[in-house]
C-alpha cells in the first residue's frame, strides 16, 4: 500500500477507533415514530437560528415539520423509545447564540454541533443533558469560560471544544469526568494553571490544550505522568516559561502523536522515548542539534523539527526509520550526510527543507516522493535532471536558489501528476520549453528569472490553472487572451516582461489579481471590457478550497479531521484571508482612450491601479460604485474634467493619487480625500481646493461631507492585519501588499502603532 495513505488510515484509525468504541450503537438510522415534545424541541431549536438556504449543508432547511423527527436528517432516535439520542448538525451554518429552550432533548447521548457559527457562552441547560458522552461543538465562535454546567455531564467521554474563542481558567476540579477518553480545547484563550484533576482520569487517551495561556508559575508536567494510556498528547504553545523535559515523555507507554511545537524543550542526549512514536511535532522548541533520540524511532511516519535552530548536516541515519512525511524547514542545516543515494531507500512522500542554507549537491529523493520544497536554500547549477524521475511528484518548489540555465525539458516526464511549480527568483533563462508544462499545474511561478520568448502556448492545456506569475523576466510575447479558456485562472501577473499590443477584450470569471504593469501594451480598452470578470464584481471571497493546496504542508485534501485534530483549522483562516484580496493593475504601459465604464462593475475591486499610461477622457463617476476600494492611482495620465464627486464617498480608499493629469475643477469632499498628501492632486493645472494651496474662485461647489466610519475602516483592516502571517504560495498577504502597494501597506501599519 501506498505508505502515505497507510499514514493517514493509520491515523484515521486511531482517531475513529476512539470514537467508534464510544458510537458503537449511534450509527443505525431508526424507524421509529419520534416523541413529539422532542420534535416540538428540535423545530424550535432550528427555529432559533436563521438559515440562508444557500450553503448546501444546511441539515435543518430540510426538516419537515409534522413529519417523523427521527427520519430528518442528522437526528437518530433509540429504537426503543424514540427518545432523540443522536443529534449531528456538523457544519450546518448555524449562526447565533445556543440559547436554552432546547432542555428538552434531555436524552440526547451524541451532540455533534461542529464548525458552525454559534456564538456567546453556552446555556447552563447544557447541564441538563445528563446522558450525554460525546460533545463536540469545536470550530465555532463560542465565548466565556468553560462553563461549570459541563461538569454535571458525568457519562461523558469525548469533549471537543477546540477552536473557539473560550476564555479563562479551565475548573479546578473536572474529576466528575472520570470516564473521559478524549479532551480537547485547544485553540481557545484559556488560562490559568492545567487542571491536575485531569490528569487523575486513567481512560484519557488523547488530550490537546494546545496554545492554552498557562500562569507563568512553573507548570508541574510530571501530574502528566498519571495518564500511563495516552495515545495522543498535543501541548504545543502552551505559552509557559517552563522548560520542558522530554525525558518526561518516556513514561508514557502508548504515546503514538506528540505535539509539543512552540515549547522551550531540553532534549539530553541521553534520551530514549520507549513507546513507538509515529508521529512527533518539535516544531519552534528552540532545538539546535538533530534530536539524536530519533535513531531508536523507526516506526516515525510523520516529523515535524521546522523553526529552530538546527545547525550542520541531516543524518543518514534518519532514512532507515518509516518516514513519509519530513518536515526540517527553518533551520540551519547545510546538506545530508551519507552516500549520495542514502535518502533514495527511505519512503519519504513529503520532504521540507525550505528555508536552511542547503548547498550543493542536490539530494536524490525516492520515487515515491509528492511534496519537495527546497525553496530559500543555496542550491545552485541547473536544476537537476534527477528530478525528472519523480514521476509522483505533485509540488516542486524551489524559489530563491541560485539555479542557472534553463527549465529542464525532462519536467514533461511529470506529464500530468505536478500541479504546483515554484521557480520565483532563480537565474533561469532560455526560453520556456512547451513540453514541459505539467498538464496538471495548478499554480506556475516563474517570476524573478531571466526567460525570455514566448508564454508557452501548452499552457492552454492545463485547464486547472489557478495561479500563473511570470513577473519580472523578458517575456516578449502579445497578451496571452488565449488563457481566458482556462476556467479557474484567478492569478495573473505579467508585471515588468516585454509583453506587447493590445490587450484584448476577454472573459476572466475567476480572475481576483490580474497584473500586466511594467509591459509594452497599447491601445484602446472597449467600454465593456470588465464586463465578464465577475469573481471581482463580488465582495465576496473565492471559497475555493483547492486554494488550501498552496498553504505547503496540507492534509486537508487527504484527510480533513487529521488535520483538524493535530493543528487546528488554522489553514482555513490562512487561505481566507487571501482570497479576499482583489487587484487590477495595469499601469506602466502605453495604454490609451477611455477608462472603460464598466470598471464599476468589479465592486470586489480592493487595488486598482491604471497610473502611467495615456489614459485621456473623463474618470468614469462608476468608480464610485467600487465600496471596498482602498487604493487608486490614476497619477500619469492625460485624463480631464472633474475629479467625480462621488468618489468622496468611497469610505474604505485610504490612498490615492490623481497627479499628473490634466484634472481641472474642485477636489471633492470627504474624509478621504481631504486627508490625502497634496502630492496625490499635484501636476493638475485646473485642480483646486484643499488639500491643495490653490483656493477655487467663487463658484467652489460644496459637497457634502461624508462621514467615513472610522470603525468600519478599522475592523477591515484589523481583518487584513489578522492574516497578515497568512502564507500562500510562499507569500505572505504582508508580501504581496508590499509588492503592489508598498506605501498602501505601510500606512496600516501605522495606522496601528
Ligand atoms: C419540554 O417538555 C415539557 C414536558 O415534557 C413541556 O411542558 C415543555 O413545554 C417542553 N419545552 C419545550 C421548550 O419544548
Ligand atoms: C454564518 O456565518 C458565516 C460566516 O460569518 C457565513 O458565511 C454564513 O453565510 C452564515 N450563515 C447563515 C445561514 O447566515
Ligand atoms: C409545526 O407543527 C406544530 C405542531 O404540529 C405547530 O404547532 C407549529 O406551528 C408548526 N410550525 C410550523 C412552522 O409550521
Ligand atoms: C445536573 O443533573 C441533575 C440530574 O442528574 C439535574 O437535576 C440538575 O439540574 C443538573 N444541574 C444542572 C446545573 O444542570
Ligand atoms: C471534586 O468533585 C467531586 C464531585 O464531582 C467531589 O466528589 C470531590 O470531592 C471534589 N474534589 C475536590 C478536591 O473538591
Ligand atoms: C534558545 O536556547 C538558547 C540556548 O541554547 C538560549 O540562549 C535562548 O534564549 C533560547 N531562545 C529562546 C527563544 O528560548
Ligand atoms: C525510479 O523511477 C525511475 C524512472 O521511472 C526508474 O528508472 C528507477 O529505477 C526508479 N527507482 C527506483 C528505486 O525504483
Ligand atoms: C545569471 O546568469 C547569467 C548567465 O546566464 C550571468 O551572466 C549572470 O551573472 C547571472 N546572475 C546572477 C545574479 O547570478
Ligand atoms: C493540448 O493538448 C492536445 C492533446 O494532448 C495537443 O494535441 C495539443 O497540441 C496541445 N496544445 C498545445 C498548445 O500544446
Ligand atoms: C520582441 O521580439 C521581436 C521579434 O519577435 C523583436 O522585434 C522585438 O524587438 C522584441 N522586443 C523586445 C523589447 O526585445
Ligand atoms: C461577455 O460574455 C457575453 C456572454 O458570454 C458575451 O456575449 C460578451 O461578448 C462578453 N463581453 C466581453 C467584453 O467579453
Ligand atoms: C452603480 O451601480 C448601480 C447598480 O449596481 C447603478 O444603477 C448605478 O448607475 C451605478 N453608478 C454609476 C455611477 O455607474
């Protein structure tokens, strides 16, 4: 078998073992007639929460009142009584407050109310529901503490609470759970000491309290040592000053996943962890030799050393154990020790050494590699053709090296398996040979090279494309309209190549950044060109989850509860942020006429920038139509007439720049303008009124101020900020804001200092 996916059944096993010896009777659909108060509570719980009838999750839109309430869907009923036993709302769009009324269901054993948006405290009703063994209600927005109602809940097993936004100390006493097997809060803000009573439950197996704000008293981990049958212990960000032994770790007999990132660790050399570890995260643990414990683990499938600060060379000893996936990116680490061949015999899938300052030679990786990222290293010479024998390969990411020559024709072996090809910042040249564009590529970065021709016209057969960036090359090619076949293309950046002509009218329906600047284009954009680009006529954000693919390391497409239960749904927020992100600039190019009315069509436009062209007629007043707009440059232009009043309603535009036109009339109104740099309005020989000196003479017109609202500004930006550590592609948001709009980026910051 596949050993990834051995990995992951592995893993599922272990996490649906727990489960299923806890479900056991659950599963099976009952015909029995449901007792009508519960019906009666179950309607009215749905009730309570309004439903968009879009998600198509949405269990409850499809319950049927007057119908048998143990035939609606996500509701099991005990066969005998049906009394309402099992109620699985998992992801069903519920947003609001969990409120009280639903008592009711006081036979209730399996409340599964995941990834919903319940939001406030839970009800102390909850206490009522004294049969219950499975709780989970994680990934939502609940707030307030872990509320003492829980504790009534004798029977239960399983808590998942993780990915919430819970808060202060866990109760001191939570020995009433004395049957627990499963508890998990990670991912929430609690704080205050870990409670020692749980630690006296002998049945717990897995137990997360990952990023739990511990006191900065010393944290006792040896209470741990009571809990002799874990088999899965997330402690990563505790956020404590303790240092944490490793050594602790060997009493644990079953340990099987280990989670102990972000910690301060001290590992002695002497260490010998006797349970059979298969997955262990030492991520950020402020390491800095290789953990030399890990000779006697040869049954570690999964590791994760990233971000500390590993220094010297990988030992060849690491390639006997199981490995598939290796995760040592960050570090200091220079090359791999042994014979050449010596990681070839390994059943590695997934190998990270981004970010350390690999040299030469380039390893030589087993077939059944998927994932390599040597990104951020020394590497330098051609690429190696080597590479063209993983014929698995998925994601090949080699940006910031120092590799010459031109892309190897042998990548056409990859044929259609690679979907992601990082390249960015090489010294690559040539021309980009056609067969080797992987029919699979979902996202082909190229920038930062010197290649030179044309795009390679295979590029139309791969219709998956998402992100195609060739920034920054010598390019001499026309615009590539033929990529409006591709479907899914929502990233195109052509900035600063020798790209020429006109560009064409086309259809781009998923298209969110598109960047031609810094090129040769001329000519006249139709009125309606924007008209068919309608991903960016929405506020609205892609919900593509095929974005998660570019996030590096990602079980989400294998396996999403894997990944839920080991890190969280971080990813998730990660990639949102991106996808929110819309931009068109085409400026720095010979471009002339009219600004195409229909720019007032994209209103999920956030960056538009047509500056430094030969743009003439009016500015369009449909820009004022353009609501989440934060910057607009127009500078460099030959535009005339007014600068549209309208504009100064445009409450979220932090920056703009109308300079160098030939503007005439009185600057608009508005919070947003008037708080602009004069230089934004300068080189306009008709402009008039503030922010510039020249005053208007007497037929000034008065607009009305409007009040922009500081706090809407504000939470969008937060919003920004928040995701600005967001990785995607190798960028971060903060990236590519400074890459587009180093200026833009900046007054955020700012504006938060
Ligand atoms: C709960 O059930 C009791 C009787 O069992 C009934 O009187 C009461 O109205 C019910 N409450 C709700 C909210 O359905
Ligand atoms: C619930 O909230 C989420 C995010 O805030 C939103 O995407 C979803 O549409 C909402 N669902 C309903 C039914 O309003
Ligand atoms: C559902 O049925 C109950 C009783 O059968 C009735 O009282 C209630 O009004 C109904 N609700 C709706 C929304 O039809
Ligand atoms: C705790 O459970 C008992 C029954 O076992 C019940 O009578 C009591 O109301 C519950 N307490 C809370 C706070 O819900
Ligand atoms: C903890 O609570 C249990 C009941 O849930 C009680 O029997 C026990 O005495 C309490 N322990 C402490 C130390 O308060
Ligand atoms: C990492 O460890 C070194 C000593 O090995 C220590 O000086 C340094 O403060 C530690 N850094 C952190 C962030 O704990
Ligand atoms: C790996 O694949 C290449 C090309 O398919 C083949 O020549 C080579 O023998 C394979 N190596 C191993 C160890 O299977
Ligand atoms: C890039 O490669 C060219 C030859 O193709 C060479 O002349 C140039 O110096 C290289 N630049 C860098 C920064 O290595
Ligand atoms: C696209 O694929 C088809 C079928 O494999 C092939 O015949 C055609 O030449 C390809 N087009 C380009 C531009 O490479
Ligand atoms: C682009 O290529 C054409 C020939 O195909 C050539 O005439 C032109 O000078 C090139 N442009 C640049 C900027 O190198
Ligand atoms: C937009 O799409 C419609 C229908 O597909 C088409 O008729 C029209 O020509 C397109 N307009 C532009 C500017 O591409
Ligand atoms: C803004 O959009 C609305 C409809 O979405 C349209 O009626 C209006 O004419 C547009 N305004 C401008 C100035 O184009």
């Amino acid at each position: 078998m596949h050993s990834l996916r051995k990995m992951i059944i592995w893993s599922s096993c272990l996490i649906f073992s727990l489960s299923y010896s806890i479900l056991v009777f659950a599963s099976s659909p009952a015909k029995h007639m449901c007792r009508s108060d519960q019906r009666d509570a179950l309607w009215e719980f749905q009730n309570e929460f309004h439903l968009s009838g879009m998600a198509p999750n949405e269990k409850t839109q499809r319950w049927l009142n007057n119908t048998d309430c143990c035939s609606w869907d996500g509701v099991s009923c005990d066969l005998k009584t049906g009394n309402v036993v099992d109620l699985n709302l998992w992801g069903s769009s519920l947003n609001g407050s969990l409120r009280s009324n639903s008592g009711n269901l006081s036979y209730l054993t399996h409340l599964d109310l995941q990834g919903n948006g319940f939001t406030g405290e839970l009800p102390e009703s909850m206490g009522k529901l004294n049969q219950l063994t499975k709780l989970l209600l994680s990934t939502s927005k609940l707030s307030g503490n872990f509320h003492h109602a829980l504790l009534n809940l004798t029977e239960l097993t399983w808590i998942d609470l993780r990915s919430n936004h819970l808060e202060g100390n866990l109760p001191s006493n939570m020995s009433s759970f004395s049957k627990l097997v499963h508890f998990d809060v990670g991912s929430n803000s609690f704080s205050g000491p870990i409670p020692s009573s749980l630690f006296t439950i002998p049945s717990l197996i897995l137990l997360n309290l990952e990023k739990k704000q511990l006191q900065r008293s010393t944290v006792d981990f040896s209470s741990f040592l009571h809990l002799k049958s874990l088999v899965l212990l997330d402690l990563s960000y505790l956020n404590t000053r303790s240092l944490l032994e490793l050594s602790l770790f060997s009493k644990f007999v079953s340990l099987s996943m280990l989670d102990l990132s972000g910690n301060h660790l001290k590992i002695s050399s002497s260490l010998h962890l006797p349970s059979p570890l298969g997955s262990l995260s030492l991520a950020s643990c402020n390491i800095s030799e290789f953990p030399n414990f890990l000779r006697k683990q040869p049954n570690l499938y999964y590791l994760d050393i990233s971000a500390n600060q590993i220094e010297g060379r990988v030992p060849d000893w690491l390639w006997m154990s199981e490995l598939v996936y290796l995760d040592i990116s960050k570090n200091a680490l220079t090359g791999f020790d042994g014979p050449k061949d010596a990681i070839q015999t390994s059943p590695l899938e997934m190998l990270d050494i981004s970010s350390n300052t690999f040299q030469d030679p380039f390893p030589l990786l087993p077939n059944s590699t998927r994932f390599f990222s040597a990104s951020d290293n020394q590497f330098s010479g051609e690429i190696p053709t080597t590479i063209c024998g993983l014929v698995s390969l998925d994601t090949l990411l080699l940006s910031n090296n120092r590799f010459i020559g031109s892309i190897p024709r042998c990548f056409k072996s990859f044929n259609t398996k690679l979907s992601l090809l990082h390249l960015r910042n090489n010294n690559l040249s040539g021309k980009f040979p056609e067969e080797s564009i992987s029919v699979g590529l979902i996202s082909l970065d190229v920038s930062g090279n010197q290649l030179s021709g044309e795009l390679p016209r295979s590029l139309i057969n791969c219709t998956r494309l998402e992100f195609l960036n060739v920034e920054d090359n010598m390019f001499n090619d026309t615009f590539p309209s033929w990529l409006s076949l591709l479907p899914d293309l929502q990233f195109l950046v052509l900035r600063s190549n020798e790209f020429h002509g006109p560009i064409y009218s086309l259809s781009f329906p998923k298209l969110r950044i598109f960047d031609i600047s810094k090129n040769i284009f001329t000519g006249v954009l139709p009125l309606d060109y924007f008209a068919n680009w309608s991903a960016m006529s929405s506020g609205a954000y892609v919900t593509d989850n095929k974005q998660e693919r570019f996030m590096g390391f990602s079980f989400s497409n294998y396996h999403k509860s894997v990944v839920l239960a080991i890190k969280g749904s971080e990813m998730e927020l990660l990639g949102s942020g991106f996808r929110m992100y819309k931009t068109i600039d085409v400026s720095g190019n010979r471009l002339e006429g009219d600004i195409p009315q229909s720019i007032g069509l994209l209103k999920g436009l956030i960056v538009l920038n047509m500056s430094n062209n030969a743009f003439t007629g009016h500015i369009p007043p449909s820009l004022s139509n353009l609501t989440n707009l934060q910057s607009l440059d127009l500078s460099e232009n030959r535009l005339s007439g007014n600068i549209p009043p309208e504009l100064g309603k445009l409450s979220f535009l932090a920056l703009m720049n109308f300079s160098n036109n030939m503007l005439e009339g009185s600057i608009p109104r508005g919070t947003q303008i008037q708080s602009q740099n004069s230089s934004s309005f300068a080189e306009n020989p008709g402009l008039c009124g503030a922010p510039l000196q020249e005053t208007c003479g007497g037929g000034e017109e008065v607009y009305e101020v409007i009040k922009e609202e500081n706090d809407q500004v504000l939470s969008w930006i937060a919003v920004a900020i928040a995701y600005v550590p967001g990785v995607f592609c190798g960028l971060t948001i903060g990236h590519i804001l400074t890459l587009y709009k180093p200026e833009w980026f900046m007054r955020i910051f700012h504006s938060f200092a």
